[in-house]
DNA sequence: TTTGTAAGATAAAACCTTTTAGCAAATATA
DNA sequence: TATATTTGCTAAAAGGTTTTATCTTACAAA
C-alpha cells in the first residue's frame, strides 16, 4: 500500500503543531480556544487533501476502537443472518461498527475468535453463545468487557442478556396445533442439545400437552449427523408415531422435517416451526411460525452494549421478547 | 476494561529488554542468538501469566493487520452467506481474519465502509460490487490496495477478478428446460440490474432459445419494489405468456417465483433457477439450479488475495469457474 | 599484547494518534 | 505601572509494538 498522509503531514505543510490540528479534528476548537481563522484553514486544507486519520493509532492512544464483535452460530442459518443486519444497523446509529464472525458449533475456533477480537480492542461483544464457552467469556467479564448474550443465555455466565419468551411462544405454537380438530398426536422435535432456548421450547410443548392430557411425543436429533441419517430418523419418528402435527424447534429442524415429509410421501396435517423460512409459505402443508422479534432483539441487544460501554448500567438487566404467531 | 499486560510489563517482571522479548516472541530468538535459556524463561513465563500482545500496536508498527475485509450485498441471501463460510475458512487458512459486511445495495453506506476498512489498514478488500462503487474501488487500486472482485466484474476497474461461467450456466439450464418434451414457452425472469453477471445469465438463455428458434420471454424485476408487487408482476408475466417453464437469473426471483405459482395456482411444468435454496427440493414443482461452485469460488478469491499481499502476483488473473446442473 | 569476531543482549527510534501541561503575547485589572 | 488573566497555540509524553543500530563481554587469532 502507498504511504498515506499523517496528521504531523497536515501539521507541517501548514506550518502548524499536530496537537492544533488534532484538536480542531476533534472538534475542540472551541474549547482549546484556537481562533476560528486557523479553525477553517486546517478544516480546508484536511478537506482538500482527503486526509482520515488513522484508526489503529486512535484506537491504541483512546483504548477505544468503536467496534463490537458479533459472534453468531451460523450467520448461514436465516435467523442469524437477519438479527445480524438489523443489530449492525442499530450499532451503526449509535457510531459502532460490527465485525462478525461464525462460530461453527466449533469450539476451539470460537475461544480464538473471541481472543482475537479482545485482542484488537474490541469494545464490546455481542454472542449468541454456543456450549462450552462459558469460561472465556467468564473471563472477558472478569476482564471487565462488556458482553451481552441473546437467543440463550448460559447458566454460569452472569451478564446482560435478551431473550425471546420461548416457553410461551412454544406454548402458544403447541395451542395453536391442538385447535386444529384432526390434531390428536403432537410431535415435537429438538436438538440434543441442552441450550436454554431449547429447554424452553420443550417446556411450552410440555405445558400445552399436559394441558388436554395428550401423549408427549419428542425426537431429539443429533445436528452434527448427515442430513440424510436426520430426514431418516424424523421419517420414523414421523410414521411409528402416526403423528398428525408436529412442532419444530428451529427452522433447520423443520426444512429437514419437510423433506422426511415429501420423500416419504407421509401424511401430516398441521405443522408450525420456530423462525421462518421463505420456504415456509410455499410447502404443502405449509408451515405456520413462532416468529421471533428480530428487530426488536437486536434492539435491545445493542441500547444494552452500548449503555454497558458507557457505563450507565449499574446491574444487569435480562430482556424477554414475545414473540408472534404466523399462522399458515 | 481492565489494564492489560504489556510487553514492558513482561520485560521488567523478567528484568530483561522489551527488544529481547519481542524478538523470542516473533520467533526470531536463533537469528538474534538469544540463548536458550533466556528464550525458555520468557516463552514459560509468557505462557504463564498468558500475554498477548496488542494487535492494534502491532499493526500500527507493522502496517499489516492480517485482516480482510469481505463486502457482499447481502450476508442474509444464502449465496453470499455460504460464500462468506468459506472464504473465512480458507483464509484463516492463510493466517487471516475476515470481517465482513452488507452493502443492502445502499451507495453510501458501501463508499463508508470501504473507508472504515482502509482506515483501519485492511490487508486487502473482496467486493462483490454493486453499481456507483467503481470510482472507490479505483481509488484503493490506485492506493496499492490488494482487490479482489467476485460474483461480477465492474466495467471500468481494472483488477483480478473470480467469477462464474455466467452465459454458459445459463445456457445450460435453458437447453435442460428445452429437453423437457413440454416445454414450449420457457421464460426468463431477471433483475433490471445492469451487473455484468445478469447480463451473462440473459445472454445464455438468449443463445439456447434462439438455438431452437423459440420466441424470447423476459421480465425484469426492479428488487427494490414491495414482494407483493414483485409477486404480482410475475403472475401477470407467466400467465400473459403462458409460460410452461421459467429460468430465475437468482435464487431470491425464484422465491417470489414460486409463491406467484403458488398463490395464483399457475400451472408451469419445469423450473430452474442459478444457486441454491433450501425450498428448493420441496416445493411443487422442484425447483432445478444452477449450482455455483462455492467453495472453488472461495479458494480462488483467497488466493489471489493473498498472492496479491505477497506480491507474487504481477498481472491481473481472470478466473472463471463453472457450475454445476443440479436436476430435480 | 593487540586485534578481530562472535555471542548475547539492549537503547532508542519509529508507527500515528490524543492529551497534559505549559509557554508567550495580548489584554484586563488594580 | 505592575500584576493578573485570557488568548492562542504547542512540546512532549503516552499508548504498545517492531526493528535498527549499537554496546559489552568473551574468546580466538595474530
């Protein structure tokens, strides 16, 4: 890369100290009491000959960086994608900018990602945090990095977090199936994982199914299997149970729960999933949604980093979320 | 935040120079004939307080930053997503970080991102560019500013470039529609986009229908309008032409394709569209693609990048890469 | 004994900012 | 007139690295 211009460039080719020039950059003018003469000369010239300071140097002299990292299981999976768009527009209003990164259900991957973006004095992370990282991010909070968590919190992990109100949306999901006359056996399927929003959504199942004294009928899949081995498993689970709704608990469970359906010709009437997909409304049957608040928990996420960075959060507040039901 | 260690704190704990740590440190420890004593007794005592140095004050000094920056359109279109997944791969690969970005076809914020990321002396830059970004473009490029343009080229910047066999994709695809017996009347739907990559996809259904002389059908769709009015034109394009197959120029037309097939109930035998979706395999009827070779695209994106940084590269390459018919 | 060389380490400059503390001249106050 | 205050600006330190040039000591060669 060519040489770029400094600001002792600037200062020297006006005959000027840097700290002038730093000062009116700055917007200090005013308060330095540099007279509004050289004010405009420096501002012309800086104009002129398109100088940006730069930003390492004014991250390493600040400690600031103004960027929050955005760490995400999957920025492939629709869902992430989404929240990751609106919480970079909601940061951007508040002069942050997000790097992000996906963490792959990867471990070792994600405790270097996040010592890398600590490593480049980052101001703040946002995660949606996988299993076994409790630890590091412990230690960025010991650390005292402002950290927000979404999606799920984790148990051992004492910070601020959004949620959406899973039990209740899996509730509502779960009324919304047992409303459908022909609705006599309700399938839920899962991941093994043992993610708090999980637990939730299994919970609202539970609470709705215990409500009419129906049979609990739940498949936890394993989502690091083949797809192929995931469609097989949900194709018995689907038959050998002659279930007649189900209730997924994320869209990746339902595009495959579709696709045990279609290849195996089985018979379903009614089914709904959490999030969407665009798939959703073109399937038959279609798929209903508990729809989660995307924008308004990517909202949140961010009012809550960067009051945390500015140091106007005495305890850690806990957000929930409700969330709507897209009947299909 | 707390006050980390730095490399001072680490050479006075060991009543040793900063010089000599960052030499054991950047493993340069022979070349300076430090001894093998010394060099064991920071790297232990390093590993044990668990430093890390300052990447900001690192690359201030070295002007590298080990990091690329990543613009696409839109992270959340499954394309650029995967293609993101795998780019961050092959580059960590190579010792670099990505972070990455939406442009959301917003000009402005395109011009500001760039900035922001040469501020903060990126490494290289991989844009999958839209229109009006040229002139920015150009002035990295005249920066000495490591390039890479993939997914479509733009017209007046000259730099190495990774795409895909656009005109030849396309053609395939439309001789696949041809070979259905039924089909008569194969439509082609595409964006009002100039990009080059359209224009490509265009030019290939062109040359296979004109093969059989059969009548040209195409609709241009403005992306900006509302999905309803974007749906509604494409009810009225295939039921005027009464088309009996369709060619989507992207994933996102074939969307809105299918849910005018869906919700008018059009009766349209074969359809096909460039790059993937999860619906795809699902609805009625399938959706066939024309699937791009992500992870090819990926791999040669990286490392042209990366051979530009080293500059082992002298001239600009051109790489085009084929896809793949994906039939359902 | 002197000179040369290798080994082992380091001081200080450089990268580009921000910010503290302070200087000189002009003006106001006593 | 002498002193205090304000105005307008700046030198230098600090932030944490890397790297160049240099220094000291020990040993070998002459």
């Amino acid at each position: 890369m060519k040489k770029r211009l400094s600001i002792s460039d600037i200062a020297n080719n006006l005959g000027v100290s840097v700290t002038t020039v730093s000062f009116i950059l700055n917007g200090k003018a005013k308060e330095k009491r540099i007279s509004e003469a050289l004010t405009k000369r420096v501002l012309d010239y800086v104009k002129k000959v398109d100088y940006k300071p730069n930003q390492l140097a004014k991250s390493l002299r600040t400690g600031k960086s103004k960027s929050i990292g955005l760490l995400v299981e999957d920025i492939s999976n629709p869902f992430f994608a989404n929240i990751a768009d609106h919480i970079e527009k909601f940061a951007y209003d508040h002069g942050y900018h997000i790097i992000y990164c996906s963490m792959k259900n990867d471990e070792k991957r994600a405790k270097e990602l996040i010592q890398l973006f600590y490593d480049r004095q980052i101001d703040g992370f946002i995660i949606a945090p996988t299993e076994g990282l409790s630890d590091v991010i412990n230690n960025l909070i010991k650390s005292a990095v402002p950290v927000v968590l979404f999606d799920r919190p984790l148990p051992d992990v004492d910070t601020h977090t959004v949620m959406t109100e899973n039990v209740e949306g899996a509730y509502q999901g779960t009324m919304y199936l047992l409303e459908q006359k022909s609705a006599k056996r309700i399938g839920f399927v899962t991941t093994i994982s043992t993610q708090s929003q999980m637990k939730g959504r299994l919970e609202g199942y539970m609470k709705a199914v215990d409500n009419v004294g129906m049979d609990l009928l739940v498949k936890k899949i394993n989502p690091a299997l083949e797809e192929e081995e995931v469609v097989s498993q949900l194709h018995d689970f689907i038959s050998v149970n002659k279930l007649d709704a189900i209730l997924f608990a994320t869209n990746y469970l339902a595009i495959n729960g579709l696709k045990a359906i279609k290849e195996y010709k089985l018979n379903v009437d009614k089914l709904i999933s959490f999030d969407e997909n665009s798939a959703f409304g073109l399937v038959d049957p279609p798929v209903s949604a508990i729809s989660q608040n995307i924008q308004e928990i990517a909202q949140q996420v961010v009012r809550l980093l960067v009051n945390q960075i500015n140091g106007k959060l005495e305890k850690n507040e806990h957000v929930v979320i409700p969330c709507k039901l897209i009947a299909r």
